[in-house]
C-alpha cells in the first residue's frame, strides 16, 4: 500500500516526507522518536540549568526564603546534581557507542536513550508532585 501511496505521490507531486518511503519509513520512524527524545531532554536540561542559576543566585545574594519559596514553585532546580551526574554517564555512553559498531552501538545507544528517558520521568514526576501539593 505505501509503495502504491509512494507512486501516487511522486506522479500528482505530493510533498513526501521519509515515513511515506517503504524502505525508510521504519528507520525514519525510529529516528524521529530518537530525536524527539532527544530533543526533550536537552530541552528539560537547559530549563534545569536555568532553573538552578536562579536559585544559586537567590540564594548567593542572601535572599534565603524567596530562595526556599522558588524552589518550592520549581522543584527541578533541586535535581541540579543528579542530572549533572546522568549527563556525565550519558556522555560516557555516547563516546563509547562513537567506537562500537553493529550490535553493541545499538545496545549503548538504546542504555543512552534510556537513561534520558529516566531523566525526563523523574523530571516530570517532580514538577507533577509540586503541583498537586
């Protein structure tokens, strides 16, 4: 049907996209939910590592219980260390996987794409804690 759907396409010169190519949709599908992941966290990471400079300079300029009532508001900004060290394992993976091949890249990237999966779960669950409190 895709290759039918594919021919129809190209004939009437439909903007095609990767998921409509046979052979590369499922690849292409795979990758996109890589990268939508991937994305997501980066994204989570730079709203942490803003979230935790604001705090550290509430908390520098001596103003304690605006600090204290900031992070109850953004619960994130507490997670500061234990994203820093997933972020160091992560990129530890990364490296490795740059040396591997075959089956044993795809492991460690499946073990990377997981670990930035725990992250934005235990991201999420915090900011849903906060706000049913």
């Amino acid at each position: 049907m895709k290759a039918a759907n594919l021919a129809m396409d190209f004939a009437t010169r439909e903007p095609m996209t990767g998921r409509d190519v046979p052979i590369v949709g499922g690849w292409y599908g795979r990758t996109n939910s890589e990268t939508q992941l991937r994305r997501q966290y980066f994204d989570a990471i730079e709203e942490g590592n803003i979230a935790e400079n604001k705090l550290q300079g509430l908390v520098r300029s001596g103003r304690g219980a605006e600090a204290d009532a900031w992070l109850s508001a953004h619960p994130e900004a507490g997670l500061a260390r234990a994203v820093w060290r997933t972020q160091t394992h992560i990129g530890k993976l990364n490296k490795q996987a740059a040396t591997e091949s075959g089956e044993a890249k795809r492991a460690t990237e499946q073990e990377a794409m997981a670990a930035m999966a725990t992250v934005l779960e235990t991201i999420r669950r915090v900011q849903e804690e906060a706000t049913t409190r």
